[in-house]
C-alpha cells in the first residue's frame, strides 16, 4: 500500500510542476480576468454609483460598505422599490456586491436586476466586500 | 455452482461499473480544475476554511491528485491506494459542504467546473451526491479486499 501511496504522489508532483512550469499557476496571482457585466473595485470607485449589498439582511447588520443599499433575494420587492427609489431620482450605475470574490449571489441579483432596470447600469463587483477591506 | 457463478459475475460487474464511475467522476472534475487554478483557488477561498495562500496551493495539488487517482482506479498496481485517497477525499468534500451549509456560506462548489456559478448551491444534493459516490467507493474498497483475502487463503491452502 505504502508503495501504491508513493506512486501516486510521485504522479501527482510531476503533474503539479507541469502546471508551474506551463505558467498557468495561481501563484502568482496576476489581475483577475473579468467577466462580463463585472467591475473592478478601483474602477467602481471613481464611478457615483449606488452600492447594493447582496449577502442579505443578517451580513449587512453586521457590516456593509457605506451608504450601500440592501437588495436580499428573499425580500425582493422592497429592496427593489427602495432601489428604484434612489435611482429615479438620480440615475448612477449600480454596483452590486456580496461578500467575497467566490460568492455568486452578486452575479445572480444583476442578472435579475437588469431585467427590473433594464435601463440602468448595473455591474456585479469583482471580488466582493473583501475587496473594500483590503 | 450456476447460482455461485452467476453472482460472482454480478459482483464483478457491479464493482466494475462502480470502478468506472468514481474514475469517470473524478477525471472529469480534474480535467477543468487544472486547466483554470487560479479560478478554482477563488472557490477554495470561498470556504472561509484556509488562508489565501494555501488555497492556491491546494487548487495547485488537488486537481492532480483527482487526477492521478481517477486514474490510478482502472490500474491494478495502485487502484487499492487510488480508491483510499478518493474515498478520503469524498469524507473531506461531504465535511466541507456540509460545513458551508451551516455557516449559510453563499459558494462556488468547485467539484466539476473552477469557474463561480450563478446558480445557489444546492447543498443537499452535493452532500448526497458524494455520498452515492463514498459508498461506490467503500463497496470497490471490501469487495477488493475480501477477493484479496479469497486469493491468499486459497494460494496458502
């Protein structure tokens, strides 16, 4: 068995220094690629845009990025009419986050979003909340 | 003696099939976890369960180690090592899933594909999935065992 174990592993080293050898290695984290309807964070913040939190009601109480709005899936309606609200009065591209770079629920609210506004600029952070910390 | 046979090839068959299921499994997650690392080391951090760093390395050896061990099932020198690492890699899956699940974390899977998804986990059938895949595998595993035990009593007897 430990012979099996060693065989394994030899094969999987040899397969980990293709890939560091082959330049697709996440080690050195180059900018990340973005994709469409996605919005770097140095880009978004030299926009006027209105901030929506996607990581729903609890994640906001505990923390969110100034001046953000709350749009949860479970509450659609009135994050929506608060939303719409604001964005009436002084149409800004729309910024939706939640709170890190593998979380999906951002990309799924500008999905909806755009349907609900299809005339307004909306863009799902890239990186998430984390993004803001650092 | 019909009967005996016929369930002894039954066996077989059943094992091999489970044989090739977990392999195919295990292959087709592999094969876009390494072609993308860097995406699926933003899923791995998306667990909240190691640091940045060591989530590269994981995306880095992880995907090979699927790899080598989807193959490693269809060959007979390491398919006993090849089965044990998969069957502890699904125990380490199904502990995160769930753990991901309770803390009401919003993630990117990252079993089949390294890109983030716009569709909400579903929690359950993941669990469930890896636990269809952990009993194949527990099942290969006995059944591989009790044939090598078969094999030695009747090679010393």
């Amino acid at each position: 068995m430990l012979r099996e174990f060693c065989i394994i592993l030899l094969l999987t080293v040899i397969g980990v220094a293709y890939t560091l050898f082959s330049g697709l290695s996440p080690l050195s984290r180059a900018e990340p690629k973005l994709e469409a309807g996605e919005i770097r964070l140095a880009d978004a913040r030299a926009l006027n845009a209105i901030w929506v939190d996607a990581g729903g009601a609890k994640k906001f109480e505990e923390r969110h990025i100034p001046e953000a709005l709350l749009l949860d899936e479970e509450d659609w309606d009135a994050g929506l009419f608060e939303l719409m609200n604001t964005w009436l009065i002084e149409p800004r591209p729309i910024i939706i986050y939640c709170e890190s770079e593998g979380c999906g629920k951002s990309k799924r609210i500008a999905k909806r979003l755009r349907q609900s506004l299809p005339d307004a600029e909306i863009y799902s952070l890239k990186g998430g909340s984390a993004a803001w910390q650092q | 003696m019909a009967a005996v046979n016929l369930e002894v090839r039954s066996m077989a068959y059943l094992m091999l099939i489970g044989r090739l299921t977990l392999s195919a499994a295990f292959i087709l997650a592999a094969l876009p976890k390494i072609q993308d690392p860097a995406a699926f080391a933003i899923s791995v951090e998306g667990y909240h369960v190691v640091t940045a760093n060591l989530a590269m390395w994981i995306a880095l050896v992880l995907p090979w180690l699927e790899l080598v061990a989807g193959f490693g099932l269809l060959i007979p020198q390491i398919k006993r090592g090849s089965n044990l690492i998969i069957a502890l890699l699904l125990v380490v899956f199904i502990a995160l899933h769930a753990s991901a699940w309770a803390r009401g974390l919003d993630i990117n899977c990252g079993c089949f594909n390294a890109h983030e998804s716009e569709k909400t986990p579903g929690y359950l059938w993941l669990i469930l999935r890896n636990i269809g895949l952990l009993t194949a595998c527990i099942f290969v595993l006995i059944r591989d065992w009790q044939h090598r035990v078969r094999r030695e009593d009747t090679s010393t007897s």
